[in-house]
C-alpha cells in the first residue's frame, strides 16, 4: 500500500523538487549550497520513488521499505550539512530575522545591511 501511494504520487514531488532546484538557479553566484542540497534532496526522492516503484512491481511487502531509510538516515546524519543547509532564520552577526528570500535562496548568513556593509569594507 504504501509503495504503491509513493511509486504513484513521489515522482510529482521529484519534479517539485526539481522545480525548486531550478528557480534557485535564478539566484546564481549566491545560492551554490542551497541549490546542491536541494539537488542531493530531490535525488533521495527520486531513488526512494524508484525503490518503491520496483517493490510494486514484483508486489513485495512494503516491510522493504525500511531497508531504504536504513541506508538514506545515516547518509543523512553525516552530511546533513550539505542536505539541510536552510537552517539558519536569524543574521549570524546583529541577529534580525531574515526574510524568506534569504532563508530559501541566499547562502549568506547574514542580512542585507550585514552584507552590504561587508561589501563596503571589502571596497
Ligand atoms: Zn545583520
């Protein structure tokens, strides 16, 4: 049952993930990490949609399904930096919450008038 719910419906979130990789490519120069865990993300759908879709085609017990977390979990744990790099809300140096642009596109920690005083110094 559950095999054939993602062999049906995750290649629609792949594409979403795929999708989102894409407009992140519109933000060139400043979202190289963000792009890259969304694209590492998007390929773990994409192998548990193809794990799930051979489970139901030679109709095994969706138990399987377990085997893949067991592999994908520790993968995740030790390069969750690289997976999860849309952890930080707040400016890492004055603290202001960043806006949503920034969370989702930007790998810069810091807000705007952080970083563009940091481009003034640097000039
Ligand atoms: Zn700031």
């Amino acid at each position: 049952m559950i095999s054939h719910f993602i062999s049906d419906y995750f290649f629609y979130v792949f594409l979403a993930f795929i999708f989102f990789t894409f407009l992140m490519r519109s933000k060139r120069g400043v979202s190289h990490a963000k792009r890259k865990g969304m694209l590492y993300l998007s390929a773990a759908v994409f192998l548990l949609y193809i794990y799930a879709l051979a489970l139901a085609a030679y109709t095994i017990q969706d138990l399987y399904l377990i085997l893949y977390f067991v592999i994908i979990i520790p993968i995740f744990v030790i390069f969750r930096k690289h997976l999860f790099p849309f952890t930080k809300i707040r400016c890492e140096k004055c603290g202001k919450l960043l806006s949503f642009d920034q969370i989702i596109y930007y790998d810069s920690k810091k807000c705007e008038t952080c970083d563009s005083l940091k481009t003034e110094k640097d000039i």
